[in-house]
C-alpha cells in the first residue's frame, strides 16, 4: 500500500467515538459536529507531522518556491489554528471555506511531490511515485466534501448538531 500510518484514518475512527459518545450523553447522534472533531484532529496531527517532517515535506515543494521550510512551518501552524476554527460555531463556516481553498492549494505539491518520488518521512526520494495520486486525488476530494458538509452546507437532517 501506500503508506502504514495514515493521519485520513483518524477520521473514520474519531468520528464513530463522537458519535457514540454523543449519543450516550445528549441520546442523538451528534453527525456534524462529530465529522467536525474528526477533521480537527487529523488536522492537528498533520500540523504536527508539518514540524516532525519538515525536511520531507520541504522537498514537496518546487525549488523555486522561496522560503519553503518556512511555508510547511507556516502550513502547520494553519492547520492547527484551523482545527480549532472549525469547532468555533462563528468560525466554523469561514475556517471551511479556508481549509477548503487549502486543500485545493496544497494539491500542486502532492502532485510534484508523486512525481518527484518525495518520502516524506525519510526525507529523500524513495517515495511512490506517481500512483500514489490515483490515492491522494480522490482523498483530496474527500477532505472537501467532509469539510464542506460538516462546517459549510450542514445537510438539514443533522442540523441540530452546530453547538458545541
């Protein structure tokens, strides 16, 4: 496969804990709002690994693009700050729309990143390759639709789940 530890399984399992746990102490599944701490804590573990492996992910980024330690520290910091937006109820839309535009903007360095053999976590070359897009571009997707449904066009059937 294409990597052991996937930060994108964090969302599956956080978002059945939630739930569950909501369902326990409020006795309603909580869909949005569950979906909503799902993403935050895989955005904060991604911030994280943006500083574990910043080496690799630097060399995700073209050479020509200035500064690029800097901007994978940059984008780290954001998706933390964002996790946390996305849990804010008066922030929650704004922050969707930005991680959003993010995941859109970030998609250019997977792609190089495939195509140059980038390992992240060794910091050299040895990556994938090129079908690690045929995973990365569907899940990329994914994020999108997981943000836009659970902080942006909350779908009226779990409504009731914006409060914290």
């Amino acid at each position: 496969m294409y990597k052991k530890e996937m930060p994108e399984a964090i969302l599956p399992i956080v978002l059945i804990i939630s739930m569950i746990i909501f369902k326990l102490i409020r006795k309603e599944y909580e869909y949005a709002l569950s979906a909503r701490i799902a993403m935050a804590l895989m955005l904060v573990a991604t911030g994280i690994a943006h500083f574990v492996y910043s080496k690799g992910m630097t060399l995700m980024i073209p050479e020509f693009i200035p500064c690029r330690e800097e901007l994978v520290w940059i984008t780290g910091i954001f998706e933390i700050v964002v996790a946390v937006a996305i849990l804010i109820p008066g922030f929650q839309k704004t922050a969707g729309w930005m991680l959003i535009l993010f995941f859109v903007l970030i998609l250019p360095a997977n792609v190089y990143a495939a195509f140059e053999h980038v390992n992240m976590k060794t910091a050299d070359f040895t990556g994938n390759g090129a079908n690690y897009l045929w995973y990365r571009i569907p899940l990329q997707l994914f994020f999108i639709a997981w943000v836009y449904f659970s902080c942006i066009r909350i779908p009226d059937k779990i409504k009731p789940a914006l409060d914290l």
